[in-house]
C-alpha cells in the first residue's frame, strides 16, 4: 500500500472508532478528519473545496432555513395546534392519526422539529386515553423515520446518497423517484405498529419525563409571513418535483424568505444546524480521499469478488443489511458516504444498474429503529419517554427485519437490474 492509502485508512479508523465510541461529536471528528488528509496532502485544497461545497450541503442548508421559517411564523405551529384540538374530539382514533400526520410530513420536513411538536400532544392524547405515554411515542419516532425516507428531500442522508452517486456518474434522483419504495416500506411498517408493536412496548409510566425537555408552546402565528413561507415551500416543491436541481430551488426559496424579510437572519441561523452540516461535509471529504487513493476501488473489487457468485439480489440484502447495521451505531451520514461508492462499485462489477444498490443504501441508512443512538428522533423519544435501550431493541429489531425484507423484494421490482 502507498502512504497516501496507509494515512486515509488510518484516519478512516480514527473516524469510525470516534463515532462508535461516542466520546467526540461527530462533526468534530469529521472535519478533524479532513484536516488531517490535508496537512497529510493525501488531498488538495481543490479535494476539501468539493467536498465542502457538495449541491447536498447546499440543499440541505436552505431546507433549513425553509423548515425554520415554517417553524418562526407560526405555521407548522397552526398544524400542531389543530392537531391538540382534534384529539380532543376524536378520543382513542387521535393518536393514530397524529402519528400518520407526523409521518407524512416528515417525507418534506425535517422529522426532528416535527417530533419535538408532536411529542406533548402524543403525551396529553395518551393520558386523556388511560394509556402510557410510551405506547406511543416509539411508535412516532418510527413513523417520522418512515416518512422521510419516502421522498429525496425527506432525509438528509438521501440528499448526500444522490449527491455520492452523481459523483459516481449516475443521473440525479427525482424528488418522487423512491416513493414507491418508500411507501411499501411505511406501509408494511405502520401495520407492525398498529398491531404488533403494542404487544412489545412498555405499559408503565416509570422513567418518564414529566419536566416538559421539549419547548414550550409554538410561536404565534404571523398570517402575513406564514402565508410567504408556505408559498415559497410549496414553490421548492414544485419546482424540485418538476425536475430542477433541488439546491437550486431549495437556495432561492431560501434566499427569497430572506429578502421578503420573513423571518430574520438570526432565526435563520438558529435553524442551519451547523452540527449536521459540518458532519457532512467533513466526511465528504473522507470519501474524496477514498476515490482519490483507489480505496474504494480496491474494496470494491473484493466484495464484488465474493459477491459475484451469488447474484444481484443477495448482493442487494448484502449492501442493505450492512448498511442497516451500521446505521444503527454511527451516523448515517458517514454510513451514507462509505457505502454509496462500494454499493454502486459493486453493481458495476457485477454487470447491473447500479440505481438499486442506491436506493437500498437510502433506505438501509435512514432505517434505523433498533438504538436509540441511530437517529435523532429516537434520542428525543428516548429521553422523553424514559424508555430502557432494550426497548429500542425490542420493538425496533423486528421493524428493522421486516423493512429489510419488503425492500430487497420491492426495490428489484421497482428498480429492475
């Protein structure tokens, strides 16, 4: 092996250990990681320039700032507040349809937010019904995950695997392309919640939060702004769905919301979730140095080697459960930009189209049920429910097997090789 593979492999290393390890954040440990490859000059400046400046960042960034303005305005607070009503009129039918409410949002805005919102009303449905809360928060934090992982915009793991793939030379993904996929997958998953998971779940109240971790009551709405707000969301939407680069639309709407002067800088700011993005952008990085050293090509071609014999659909189980397990111990994010080379490397080995190799890696990443670590809607549910990590492992594992089966079934089908 050369330096510039010892280094990258060494520092690839240090990357993952810090993100299992839990001890250093992993935006930190991500743009540490970057700057070492550079002081190291196994990548050039021109390397860390693309990495950094990824369309997906860009996106990312300005879906942000929209989701803020939504959350500022008072807008995704009208929703929530019409939610709390409902239960009250609805009775027992009030929770199921909060949860559905959340998850389909979740396919075009930011889960978290949305779970964070949601959760009080999840609480207060739950008691007016004699239940325990945590019957049912899990079970939200599920159905946001779910959600967003049906369309491009839904997840930012989804942004950075297309990013990753155009980078491989694939044409970019359409807003609705993995809909079909994802939709099976929620489906077959709201059944397992509906009738399954209540029978895993706990049905106790001990360790639950009653301090309020999560705010207080959403923001006033502002008629004027939230109505801008909700025009230039739907503009994005349009516009992405009608075949425009979604960084493009996403960083006009953006800018627009700033110059109609809807929310203030400040606000938008406060939304960008710096963490995330420098996250992103430092393991980008990583991956350029993987392309540029023939890592992945060599890693590539030892799977493929393995993998050969036994067919495009169980190198397709491979690339998922891989990607599923790994997701559920360090960032998806980071899952997401290793993976993606290999899994599209692999398709190319074995003689397929690599679009459904890619579109396993989106939904592998994103589906993340068995920790409360994998994904951040499970640490807000984790905290706030009081539940055990075996919780987690016991409602989750079984949704984790059953989304892996649905989607090496329907991907093929939807994908065909």
């Amino acid at each position: 092996m050369s330096f510039e593979q010892l280094a990258t492999l060494a520092v690839l290393a240090a990357v993952v250990v810090a993100l299992l390890s839990d001890r250093v954040r992993a935006d930190v440990a991500a743009m540490v990681a970057a700057a070492t490859l550079l002081a190291l000059d196994v990548i050039s400046l021109q390397d860390l320039g693309r990495g950094l400046a990824s369309p997906a960042l860009v996106a990312l960034a300005s879906l942000f700032i929209i989701a803020r303005a939504l959350d500022v305005t008072g807008g995704m607070g009208v929703i929530i507040r019409s939610a709390a009503r409902m239960t009250d009129r609805m009775g027992a039918a009030s929770a199921p349809v909060i949860i559905t409410l959340c998850g389909s949002l979740s396919a075009f805005l930011n889960n978290t937010p949305l779970v964070i919102l949601a959760a009080p009303i999840i609480q207060d449905s739950a008691r007016r019904l004699g239940i325990s809360p945590k019957r049912l928060l899990i079970p939200l934090s599920y159905a946001s995950i779910m959600g967003g992982a049906c369309t491009l915009i839904g997840t930012s793991t989804n942004l950075l695997v297309d990013d990753m793939a155009q980078r491989q030379h694939l044409a970019p993904f359409s807003l609705f392309e993995i809909t079909g996929v994802g939709l099976a997958i929620a489906v077959v998953g709201a059944l397992y919640l509906a009738f399954v998971a209540p029978r895993l779940l706990p049905a106790d109240d001990d360790g639950l939060d009653h301090s309020g971790i999560l705010p207080e009551a959403p923001p006033p709405l502002r008629l004027v702004p939230a109505l801008v707000s909700v025009t230039v969301f739907a503009f994005v939407l349009g516009a992405a769905a009608g075949g425009l680069p979604i960084a493009v639309v996403a960083f006009v709407g953006a800018m627009a919301l700033l110059a109609f002067q809807v929310m203030k800088p400040e606000e938008a700011y406060s939304g960008l979730r710096p963490q995330v993005l420098l996250m992103i952008g430092g393991m980008l990085v990583v991956g350029e140095a993987l392309g540029k050293t023939g890592l992945a090509f060599q890693a590539t071609n030892t799977v493929a080697a393995w993998t050969q014999p036994l067919g495009p659909v169980a190198a397709l189980a491979i690339i998922y459960v891989a990607t599923s397990i790994l997701t559920e111990i360090m960032s998806n994010a980071a899952v997401a930009v290793l993976i993606t080379p290999l899994a599209i490397g692999l398709a190319e080995n074995l003689g397929v189209d690599a679009r459904p190799f890619v579109v396993a890696v989106m939904m592998a990443a994103s589906a993340s049920f068995a920790t409360p670590v994998g994904y951040q809607t499970n640490t807000i549910v984790h905290q706030v429910g009081g539940y055990t990590y075996m919780d987690f492992v016991r409602v989750g594992l079984p949704l984790n097997i059953i989304s892996a089966i649905v989607a090496v079934w329907v991907i093929p089908r939807m994908f065909p090789f």
